[in-house]
C-alpha cells in the first residue's frame, strides 16, 4: 500500500486490499496491517453477503446454530429478492432458464448443508429443483433435519466446521501451505525480509518503473 501511493504521488491516494478476506475480523485485520483505505471481497461475500457487517460489537456470539439460521436466512431472504427481481430469461444458458442464475446462488449460500445431504444436493444440481416454490420447500426441508439436532449435535456435524465452508471447498484439511522435501534433500531456507526491507525493495523497483518511462519518452522525442 505504502509503494502504492509512493508511486501515485500522492499519499492520500486512496488504495483498496483484496484477497483472503472470509470474516469481519479479517476485514479488520487488513485494515490494520496494510493502512489501506478500504477492503475488497468477492468469493467470500457469494456466500455470506454479511460479512462486512461487524457482529462483534454488538455481542453476537457465532454458533454453529447462528450459522445454520443465517445461511438459511440468506436463501430464504434471496427467494424472497429473486421472486420480486426474476433474473433475465435465458441467463445462464436455454436449459433451466433464468433459474440457473437462483441456482448458482443457493448453491453458495447452503453450500455446508448440501454437502451434508447429498440427496438435496443432488435434486438441486440434476433439475430436480426447478422453480422459487420448489426451492422454498427444499429449504423447509434442510431446516427440518436441523431442527431437531440439539446445539452439542450440531456442533459436531461437518457443516459446524470452518472447513466445510464454500469459500474453502478447495482446501484439503491438515494441508501445510509451504512446499514438502524429501529428508532425504537439503532443504534451502530463505529468510523473510524485514518490513524495512521490503519498503526499501519496492522503492527500487519504483525507480526503476521511473527511469524506464523517462526514457521511453525521451526516445520518442528524439524519433
């Protein structure tokens, strides 16, 4: 963010962050540590389009219960949108029509329920479900096998876990984000620079970017 607005010449240059954003604390955590002026977010918001809304300061308290009636809600309330604003016919292909786009969207949002009932799963993605009624009744139904779970049982469903999320449905449990080598192999370490560092690397690179423009324009001139 710092080389950023270096670069632009100005230091209120306003600068937006963008990736692995998932929760409100995240948001909150980037601010924080890169000073940018605002926070992105796309893949996570398809799924929970709250999440910039901060539940930590009125003392919500995330349940696995809580979590479970607000995706719920989410489809319930994106029915609800969807019944007012019907997608444009045709969208996303001939075959199933405009409820493709309704589709593709309830999909993210129960995403973790889904996975848990392969048979809702499936009626939603072979055109068992076809219509806003039929996907009301399919909520219904998700509540229905919920309901009944206390709060212990439901704590220890998949779906209660953070890995069970759509955001994180490529992510393979346990996995070591930095590269495995064999015992066998020397492993080559690199030390992670400093934030002094890396400013004073960005700085040089920025030169460069400059002296490379002046003399492109200078060459131009000359021609």
């Amino acid at each position: 963010v710092e080389a950023a607005r270096l670069y632009s010449g100005d230091k209120n240059f306003p600068i937006f962050a963008n990736g692995g954003i998932e929760s409100y604390n995240d948001v909150c955590r980037c601010l924080d540590e890169t000073g940018a002026s605002g926070v992105m977010s796309s893949e996570s918001l398809l799924e929970n389009p709250g999440l910039f809304r901060d539940t930590g300061s009125s003392g919500e308290i995330i349940t696995p219960r809580r979590v479970l009636e607000k995706q719920l809600g989410y489809a319930d309330m994106y029915l609800d949108y969807a019944t007012l604003f019907p997608p444009i016919p045709g969208s996303l292909g001939t075959k199933g029509g405009c409820f493709n786009v309704i589709r593709t969207h309830l999909f993210k949002f129960i995403h973790r329920y889904l996975e848990e009932n392969p048979d809702i799963r499936s009626s939603l993605g072979d055109n068992g479900v076809q219509t806003i009624k039929e996907a009301r009744d399919m909520i219904f139904e998700i509540r229905k096998r919920y309901n009944h779970l206390s709060d212990d049982e439901l704590a220890l469903r998949t779906s209660s876990k953070d890995q069970s999320s759509w955001y994180r449905r490529h992510r393979k449990p346990g996995r070591d984000t930095r590269a495995v080598q064999s015992s066998s192999k020397p492993v080559s370490i690199t030390r992670q620079l400093t934030v002094e560092e890396r400013k004073e690397e960005a700085k040089q690179r920025i030169q460069k970017l400059r002296e490379a423009r002046l003399n492109k324009s200078e060459v131009d001139v000359a021609a």
